[in-house]
C-alpha cells in the first residue's frame, strides 16, 4: 500500500489473516527508510519474518529502490540476523536512548554545571 506521503506499507497475509507488516519511507534519492516491522507473536517460528524482508526488499527493487537503510536494536538479535543473512552492511553503532529508559531519565535530570 502506498500513503498519501509516498511511504509504503507491505502486509504479508496467510490463510487470508494479516501475519505481519513493513512500513518505509522512501526518498527522493530512490531510497528506502526500513522503518517499523511486526510479525505476528504466534507465526515468528515459521520463518515468516525473514520471508517478509525478502518480500519487501524485492519488492523495493522491483520500483527503483537503490538503497535500503535501517536502525536497529542492538537487544533485536533475531532481526540483527535477518539483516546479516541479507549481506546488510553494519555502520557505526548508534545509540538512542528511549523516554522509559531509566537512564535516559538519569540523564535529563544530571545538572551538567555540577
């Protein structure tokens, strides 16, 4: 499915249920932004994650896409696999630190002139 903003949404379906999804947003410069992906909790063993990657990156291909990039957790450990399956290049490490991460709140309240 393509958004009013020009990003797409894959949805894999089995047995005419949706069994997971991929949003990105693609640029100007024919690339993609692989943003969010969720499979389905009770079909994660069937192999459907990696089959949805693929899916999609053919799928991006098939439209001009050059360029795929990604973040990733580094906690994503089977995503992280998924990706190295894939010949994914890894750049430098990045961190976020989330809202609900304890030490994101230790850092927002550090007085930095202590």
């Amino acid at each position: 499915y393509c958004l009013n903003d020009g990003s797409l949404v894959f949805v894999l379906v089995g047995s005419e249920i949706v069994k997971g999804f991929y949003y990105a947003e693609v640029s100007k410069e024919n690339m993609a932004d692989l943003r969010l992906a969720a499979i389905d909790r009770n079909t994660k063993s069937a192999g459907l994650g990696f089959e949805l990657y693929i899916g999609v990156l053919r799928k991006l291909k098939e439209i001009g896409i050059k360029k795929a990039i990604t973040s990733i957790s580094p906690a994503n450990i089977s995503v992280l696999n998924i990706y190295a399956s894939l010949n994914f290049k890894f750049s430098n490490p990045q961190i976020t630190f989330h809202w609900h991460s304890p030490i994101y709140k230790k850092l927002t309240n550090h007085n930095l002139t202590d």
